[in-house]
C-alpha cells in the first residue's frame, strides 16, 4: 500500500543564522528522523518553504498554502504541501536577533525615535514586536491534479501547449505561490498521455534564479517580484498570470498545430469555457447557458486535449517496430513512415513532437502489446472511425468530450458515493471579527517520541497487513484500424491514373522479355509516370516478381533501363524516406546485377549511390529495425505460413513468459540476441554497398548528396561516384580534421557503420562480447567490398560506350567564328514547358547534344532524348555579352546554369566524357574572363584603358 505523506517537516526562522537584510530557515522538526529506504528525504526544502527568502515583519500576515515540487537526482519528483503562518517572537528570540546581526542604522534611528514618541505621551512602552514565518510541509510522491485555472486566454493557452510540446522555455510570474502551481501542473494535464521530461519547478525561490540561464527546456513559475531579474532572459517564453499575457521573444519560433486541428481545439475550448458565446447572435437564445461546474469544467477541458491528441496520434500503433520481447519488449517508433501515411511529412509541429523525448517516453511506456488499458488506448483503437466523423461538426465533438469528462471524473472518483468533506479549523477570532495575535499560542514544540511510536506503529501494522494485490488487467493493446487512403492538405487522394501504372507494367514486362525497341519508346513516359508515389511503388512490386532466390541477372541494356528506372524513383525520395521507396528498393540494389567478366559481377547498388537517403542515420534504423521485427516475428511462428501479426504475436509471447523455467526463458532470449546480432552484420554489409563508391582510388570525393539535375536519365550508368564523401566530411568535421588520403574512404565509412552499430545494438540489448565482435569485423568487411570494387571497377572500364548521338555543327551567322570545339552536354529542362504539337506531345528536353563557343554567341544544338521526337532538333543561343549570371548546379557530372538579359537561360549539365578540368577551363577561361567580365556594362563603350573593377555584381 503506497503512504499517503511520506514526511511531515516543521520548518521555522533560524535565529542563529541571520545575516545582512535576509534571514535563513532550517528544519525544526521531521517525522519520521529516518528517511524511508523506498523515499530518501529531499533536500533543500526550506528554500520552498518561502521562495521569495526568509524575513522578520512588524505585523502579523495572512496565513497561506501553496504547493512545491522538488525533483531529485532519479528525476522522481515530490510535492511538497506547504502551509505557513506567522508568529510572534518572544524577548528571547529578539535578543538572539540582535546579538547576531547588526542592525541597520536606519532602524535603530526610526525605533528610538518611535519610543521617544510614546514615552513622551505617556503611553505604556512595549517592546519591538516582530513576526517570524513558521511553515508545516506535508511531503508525498502523489499528485492531484485539481482544476485548470483558465487565467491566460484559449490562445495564449494554446501556445504555451504547443511551446511545451516542441521543448521551449517556459517561464510563469504571478504574484501568487498557489497561481503559479496550479498553472504549471494544469499545463501538464492537458499533456497526457505524454509526461514532460525536462526540469519543472513551480515554484522557484529567488536564491535559484541562475536556473534560468540553462540551456535545456523548462516549465518554471516564479514570483512577479522578481520580473526585473527575468528581462534579460533572450529566449525564454514568460506567461503573465496576474496580467493574462505571453511574452515571445523574437528569436524563439513557436510551430503551432496543423490545420485544421488548430481551429477546431480552439472552437472546442471556446464552448467548453465560454457556452454563450457560440449563441449569442441567435435570435432567440435559450434562456440560460452556463458553463460546467468547476470541477467537471476541468475534465472537460482536458477532454478536448486528449481528443486532440487522438487526432494527431492516429495509427501511431501500426508504425511500432517490436525489436525485443523477452525479457522485456524493447519497441521503436518507425517515424518517417508514420509521417508518409498521414501525409504529414512537411508540418513542422509534428516533426518536433516527434522527435521530442516526451514522445519517446510515450513509446516507451505505450508500445508494448501486452499491458493494461486506459481510455486512451480505447480512444485509438475503437472510437478512430467517431473521430473522423465529428472533424466537420463542432457540436458531435462536444458531445464526444463531454464524454470523456464524465468518463475521466468516473476515473478520479471510482466511489461517488463515498463524499469526503474536509472541514478546516480556523483560528479564532476576537469580538470584532479580528484575529488576536496576543492570546495566539505558538506553535507547540512536537513530543519527538510520541510522534514516533505512531509513525513505528503505522508501519508494524502496514507490515502485518495482508498484502493488497492490485488487480490489474493485462491485455493485447489493439492497434486500431490500419490507415486508409493517403490524402494530402486539400484532401485530395495521391495515386496516379491506371494508364500510367499500365505504361510502368509494359515497361518492365518488355525489358524481362528483352523486347528493348519497345521499352526505348515506352521509357520517357516511364520516367515521367515516376514522379508520381504511386507509379515508385508500382514499380518496386513489379521488380520484385522478377528476383529469383535473391538474385536477377541482366544483359547490358536490361541493366542499364532497370538503373535509369531505379535512380529516376530515388530522386524524387526525400532523405526521409517516408513513403518507403527507397527501403523497398534497397534489397532489389543487391539483387539485380550484370556479369561483367569471369567471376566479376556488377550489382545496381554501384550505380544507384548518388541519393542522401543513404547518408541518412535514421532510414538505416528504420530499415534495421523492420527486419528484426521481421526475423523475431519467424522466431516465434510454428511454421512459416502463419500469419500473426507482430503486435499480436508479441503480446501472446509476453502473457506466456511468466509461466516458462528459466532455461527456456534464457533459451528465448539468448534466440532474440543472435537475432539482433546477425542482421547487424548483415546491415554493415548492407551499408557499404551503399556508402562505398564504385572507384575508391579516387581521393576527391563528392561533397554533394542526391541528384540535383531535373533530366530524368543516366547514360553509362554503370560509371557513377558515391556520396561517401558527405558521410566523411561530416564525421570529419566533427573530430576536427578534415582527411585527404584514399584510405578515407574506408575510414569514414567504417565511422558511420560503427556509429550505427553501436546505437542500434545498444537499445536492443546486444551483448558487449558481440559488439566488440562487431566492431572487429567491421573494417575487414568494408577492406572486402573496396577489393571486389576495385575489380568491379577495372572490368567498367574495358565495356564499349553506350552509343551516343553526333554531334550537330551550328549555322553561324557573317563574321562569326567558333572560339572552341563543342563539348558533350545534356541541356536539362528549366521549367518552362516545352513539347511538340499545340495540344502538347512528348517533351523536347532533355536533350543531347553540345555546347559551342563562338565570337558572338553560346550555342547549344542537340535532339532530344525522347525517341519518339528525337527526329527533332533543339537549338538554344544567346549573345555572350549578355550573360548576367552563371551559377554551378549538381548533376551526375559537373553542371551549369547560364542566365541572360536577353531573357534566355541554359541549365546545361557536361557529359560524363568530358573532364572536369576541362569543364572549369570553359567556365572560368572561356565564358567568365575572355567574354563577359572584362567588359564593361551593355551598351558601355569598351574603348580605351579601364581600371581595375569588381566581378559582375550579380554573381555575388
């Protein structure tokens, strides 16, 4: 049975220690002496007693109560009743007050000059009275949350849930200890189910203000007499309580709610707080609308949050990966794929809860399928289809909250029946209504033995006591009904047309059958059906029908369409990942491959390496994650064509394990480990297909990440680099260095495996003996894929070009001379729509041809890379002298964009045949000194000695 109070302290002025203007308390009395084994005593509880410091006052104050919370070193906090008054102290007591400390001069002046004046009148002299604060603390671990003062405003409110969510600062002042502690435990209520993590003190006393300064998130109240000390704090939120008011500061950024929850949990607040308001422009009101009583007001109010967060939490369930259940369930949130399905990838409140450690803890303490159940849980699971229901009528949604008020007061009051009427003894009053401070008695002194035999015989008879089994229901947590069809903001379903998917189809069905006139014709549609989710999807299931035993080997061209295809998909993927395009492909990259020579096979992982999902540390987590889930799911089926799903699977598992011996209970866990240790090797081979480039004698690394290019193919896909260099630039940076060798390479990505490793095995109780295993095995790992590379890469280089179009010469104009040769280029797409016929045929760009430098002009003349136009023939130019701004852009190869008054612009990007030195030399030689930017402005005449001048402004 949990205490009621755990400590009752008795907490008084210390006469022996007063020093300067400010005096000091010390704890007169505890019970019980002993701290319980359980519950350590907390320290510093006199600093809460009286935030604003301890002082001696000529006149007796009011008595008062309040609540303080003290939080220890294992982050349990206590709450700390404190109720104190005022007495008077004897001749005694002011005569140790005087011998301690020295009394300013001021006073001294003013109290002779006070018993002069009563001497002289012939009034009896009494000596200086003073009143000295004496407090009783009643000192617990429980917390009830009483009503939700409604002292700020619906928005003010609003934004100060959504700043605690997303981890600000929060500072209350109010000039009220009982104010401020019931605002910051209101603001924690209307949180559940997450718990706030981070430091919480409601009640700051003025000796502690440095704790403002840190640079962590807080939920922190302090007294409004201390407002001047809080104006230089730069980044911290302050609530006005006394004045209704939230100060932002104009560095902090608050992410609100999504629309359109924000209007409807401000609507709902509105006719939970305010009724009337909803009715009064009726033409006939009805008589009397009054709001709730007080107390189911504040269930009432906390309904709507939780109703709100049953919205934002939907289908959270279906995206928890079950990585461990014996002995106890270890369970990790697949965010990226719960932000795909509710197409809220892009909404910045979100992502920050998501990644807040409050969230964490709710997965934490939620995500495991076996457990006891509360109304949340019954929210998500049986009450989704209401919800999306009620979204348009605000009139549904108070009925529904005002279900849950009934049903959490029911909660917090299981015996309604029972009522508990607290009567408190007030002190007695004198004939005029007025207290009479001379016949108070002090507070008595405590018989220390007394007190003690109670507290000893409490305890005996606790321990005598039959223990109390709490019955608690354990169950499968259900998961609710799996998300529908994904909409976007304006509701509209994301899917491509039927035709199109068909086109994707036809696509693949003839490059399997080696019909590739066929799919030449169908692949321009092809790329551009990619750009849609549903055609990515579409072809991953359609690749996937044509791996056979983990394995699908291609001629040359099947190999290269497949990696056109692949890598067209990848470059619409953000580095998230969140709708699961690249983790569908990831196993298709080591499954499809070319033979190159004897023993020398080409997978499509070298040639798909150009995109920052691979860099990003938590689309591996998810991916590792999945398949364990995947693997310890098969450890438990009976056969392998059950179909169990994890959550039920699991949670069957855990209602067992109590029943099982120990040797099959470490049998089972000892099987979950191995699991967990065995995809980790299998994800370190994983990451350095992925992260090691094709040519790793290459000590220049890419320092880009993706394809920056609009052009939706690669020519020679088999010749690529990988973004390694972004992962070794990063870690670089980090300890300080930034390496240069070819061996980096190697070192870097070792680095960032490692860095995976030890996160992943860490939470999923990997053994130490294993991961230092581990971590041996990783570098011969990486050592082994750069060999097979190396050969992989010589073999590259021995197959014939893909055949390319020739070269197209310009019609010059009289007098006009070419300056260079022309050099290979992709002219890519630029945004604006350029396609044959006036109703809109196949797009004319991208297109292959050359870039060609004249006296006069920058030419570009090529077809288009759509066969079915590529009869046709793209001719773009534009007076050098015009040129305005030039500016690189990341392709395959080393790419420009060339912009002219003239109101022309080239987005070329060099082919792959073309050096990069060479492509710097027509940069830098060609086009910026020779032409543009050793001349004055257009229309300036160029005659004569000019002076030295700055760059073109508008390449700045």
């Amino acid at each position: 049975m949990t205490r009621l109070a755990d400590y009752f302290v008795v907490v008084g002025y210390d006469l022996e220690k007063r020093g300067g203007a400010e005096g000091q308390g010390c704890i007169l009395q505890r019970f019980p002496e002993k701290d319980w084994e359980d519950n350590p005593f907390p320290q510093g509880i006199e600093l809460f007693c009286q935030p604003n410091g301890w002082q001696l006052v000529p006149q007796r104050l009011p008595a008062s109560f309040f609540v303080a919370v003290l939080t220890d070193i294992n982050s349990e906090r206590h709450y700390c009743a404190c109720f104190t008054f005022w007495e008077a102290l004897d001749n005694p007591a002011l005569q140790k007050i005087e011998e301690a400390s020295e009394v300013d001069e001021e006073d001294v002046s003013t109290t002779a000059a006070t018993t002069t004046a009563a001497a002289a009148a012939g009034a009896v002299v009494r000596p200086v009275q003073l009143f000295g604060p004496k407090s009783l603390v009643l000192v617990s671990q429980l917390d009830h949350t009483e009503v939700f003062r409604n002292c700020l405003g619906i928005v003010n409110v609003l934004y100060l849930f959504c700043a605690a969510l997303t981890e600000h600062k929060i500072l209350f002042l109010s000039s009220s200890y009982q104010r401020l502690t019931d605002a910051c435990r209101g603001l924690l209520a209307i949180m559940f189910p997450l718990k706030y993590s981070f430091t919480y003190v409601p009640i700051l006393p003025g000796k502690l203000l440095e704790v403002l300064s840190t640079p962590t998130p807080f939920i922190i109240g302090v007294n409004s007499f201390f407002r001047s000390e809080t104006q230089e704090l730069l980044d911290v939120i302050i609530a006005d309580l006394d004045g209704g008011t939230v100060t932002i500061p104009e560095c902090v950024h608050i992410s609100l709610l999504p629309e359109p929850l924000l209007q409807q949990t401000q609507t709902a607040l509105s006719m939970v707080l305010d009724p009337e308001l909803e009715l009064a422009d009726q033409a006939f009101p009805p008589c009397s609308i009054q709001p709730s009583a007080l107390k189911i007001q504040d269930k009432e109010v906390r309904g709507v949050f939780l109703w709100l967060f049953a919205r934002l939490f939907q289908g959270y369930r279906w995206c928890l990966h079950i990585i461990r259940i014996h002995p106890e369930p270890v369970i990790r949130f697949h965010k990226a794929a719960f932000l795909g399905q509710r197409a809220l990838s892009e909404d910045d409140f979100l992502m920050k809860v998501l990644d807040g450690m409050a969230f964490a803890g709710f997965v934490s303490e939620r995500g495991p399928p076996y457990r006891a159940t509360d109304l949340f849980d019954d929210l998500m699971a049986n009450q989704v289809e209401r919800i999306r229901q009620e979204e348009a009528c605000p009139q549904k949604v108070m009925t529904h909250v005002k279900e849950l008020a009934e049903q959490l007061f029911k909660n917090e009051n299981p015996y309604p029946a029972v009522a508990m009427h607290h009567k408190v003894q007030r002190p007695s009053e004198g004939p005029g209504g007025q207290h009479t401070p001379q016949n108070t008695a002090p507070f008595p002194l405590l018989d220390d033995v007394v007190v003690q035999l109670f507290v000893d015989h409490a305890a005996a008879k606790l321990r005598a006591a039959p223990p109390v089994v709490k019955v608690e229901l354990k169950a499968m947590v259900p998961s609710g009904p799996p998300l529908g069809d994904i909409v976007d903001r304006n509701g509209s379903v994301l899917a491509n047309s039927a035709r199109r998917l068909e086109v994707v189809r036809n696509c693949i069905t003839y490059i399997f059958e080696n019909k590739m006139l066929e799919a030449k014709k169908l692949m321009p549609a092809v790329l551009r059906a990619l750009k849609g989710r549903a055609a990515r999807v579409c072809l991953t299931q359609e690749l996937n029908q044509h791996v056979l035993q983990n394995r699908a080997v291609l001629d040359d061209q099947q190999f290269d369409y497949i990696v056109r295809m692949m890598n067209c998909t990848l470059q619409d993927c953000s580095h998230m990942d969140e709708h699961g395009i690249a983790a569908a492909l990831l196993p298709l990259v080591t499954a499809f491959c070319r033979k190159l020579g004897a023993g020398i096979t080409q997978f499509a992982y070298s040639c798909v390496q150009e995109h920052s999902v691979w860099t990003n540390m938590q689309f591996w987590e998810a991916m590792f994650y999945t398949d364990v889930q995947n693997h310890i799911r098969a450890l438990y089926l009976e056969n392998e064509e059950g179909d169990a799903a994890p959550n039920s699977l699991a949670s069957e598992q855990s209602r067992l394990w109590p029943t099982l011996g120990k040797e099959r209970q470490c049998e089972r866990v000892q099987k979950e480990e191995s699991t967990v240790f065995s995809q980790a090797i299998h994800y370190a081979n994983r990451m350095s297909y992925l992260l090691l480039p094709l040519d790793t004698s290459r000590n220049r690394l890419l320092r880009g990440a993706g394809l920056g290019g609009d052009v939706e193919s690669v020519s020679n896909s088999y010749v690529t680099n990988s973004i390694a260099g972004s992962v070794a630039e990063s870690y670089d940076t980090e300890s300080g260095f930034e390496d240069a060798e070819t061996s980096d390479v190697a070192n870097s990505v070792v680095r960032f495996i490692n860095r995976f490793v030890d996160k992943v095995c860490n939470e999923s109780g990997v053994t130490n003996e294993h991961l230092k295993a581990l971590h041996a095995m990783i570098p011969d790992i990486v050592q082994m894929h750069i060999e097979t590379l190396d050969a992989v890469h010589k073999e590259s280089k021995r197959l014939p070009p893909i055949q390319k179009p020739k070269l197209l010469r310009p019609a010059l104009l009289a007098g006009e001379e070419l300056v260079m040769e022309g050099m290979r280029v992709h002219l890519l797409a630029d945004g604006r729509e350029e396609a044959t016929g006036c109703m809109g045929g196949p797009a004319l760009l991208p297109a292959e041809g050359a870039v060609f430098l004249t006296t006069y002009r920058l030419i570009f003349k090529g077809t288009p890379t759509d066969p079915l136009v590529g009869e046709q023939v793209v001719t773009r130019s534009f007076p050098i002298a015009s040129l305005t701004k030039e500016k690189r852009i990341s392709y395959i190869q080393e790419g420009l964009q060339l912009r002219s008054c003239t109101f022309q612009l080239m987005k070329i990007a060099f082919d792959e045949e073309v050096a990069s030195d060479l492509a710097e030399v027509f940069r830098k030689h060609h086009v910026q000194a020779t032409f543009a930017f050793d001349r004055g402005p257009v229309g300036q005449d160029g005659g004569g000695a000019q002076g030295p001048r700055s760059k073109n402004q508008s390449l700045k």
